[in-house]
C-alpha cells in the first residue's frame, strides 16, 4: 500500500485515464526486471513487481492490476498462448485489458520492457515502451493478439483465461 501511494504521489492529479494508464506502464518498464531466472521468491506477485522491481509476465501483469485497479480504472488480466519469435513456439503469457472510453484495449507491460542482448538506441527503447501499449484489432485483417470485444454479451473467449 506504501509503494502504491508512492507511486501515486508520482502522477498529476489531472491527467486523464489515458495518462495514468501511460504513467503506470513506463513506471513499471522503468522500474522492474524481469527474472530470467524463474526463481525469485515474489516474481509471480504484485509484490514482486511493484515492491522488490523483479517479475515474470504474472507479476508484471498483477502489478498494472493492482494500480489500475486503486485508479479506479477497469482492468483484466488474462493468461493464455504468445508467440515467442524467438523460440519460434508459443508459450503460457500473461497480459493486460484496460477499458479506456467504452473500449477495451490490450496492454502488455512484459513486452514494452524487453530484454536487450545488445545496446540499442533511445529511440529504439522509446518505440519499445509502447510497442504493445493499449493495442486493438485490426478490422480489415482479422488479426490482433488482443482482440476484445467491447459488448460483453459478444464476447467469445477461446484458448485463454480471463481474470
């Protein structure tokens, strides 16, 4: 609850959901790494992520929730399926949906802070950030990792879990 305050104190009382929803995915690409390892104590929690900065998609995921959720702002988590380019498989991830304006929108914070083998540019990090921040569908396509159907009664979940 301290680190949440903390946290808050951080932010403009008058920024709007769109802002704070910005301002807690760059605090949280700022200030957590993700464990490599899969052995920290707290990495799967909210605590690990707002209070010790280490986590793995769950934390990272539960600590968008925790703070969105003090904000005031509708959020779910969701676990399912990712393609992992770089194994070229698919893999159990966790993400985010925020509803911002009557629409629901896909937030990933473990994507926007990926994890670098070289050392790439400002800009590069800077596109990164926001790389899947508040992402939708793509109507002509078909296609979208974060699809979410506005109306509720039209939602139709498949090969993932809704929290």
């Amino acid at each position: 609850e301290e680190k949440r305050t903390e946290i808050y104190l951080m932010m403009d009382e008058n920024w709007t959901d769109y802002q704070k929803v910005y301002f807690i995915n760059e605090y949280l690409v700022e200030n957590v790494e993700y464990d490599q390892t899969l052995s920290g104590v707290f990495v799967h929690t909210v605590y690990g992520s707002i209070v010790d900065g280490l986590a793995v998609c769950d934390g990272y995921s539960y600590g968008v929730q925790y703070l969105l959720d003090g904000l005031g702002i509708t959020n779910l988590v969701c676990a399912g399926e990712a393609y992992n380019p770089s194994t070229g498989s698919s893999e159990g991830h966790m993400w985010s949906y925020v509803k911002l304006y009557d629409h629901w929108y896909g937030l990933d914070t473990t994507w926007n802070d990926p994890i670098y083998y070289w050392h790439p540019s400002q800009e590069q990090i800077e596109q990164w950030k926001v790389a899947y921040f508040l992402k939708g569908w793509d109507e002509e396509s078909g296609e979208g990792f974060y699809y979410m159907p506005d109306d509720e009664e039209e939602r139709v979940v498949q090969n993932y879990q809704i929290y």
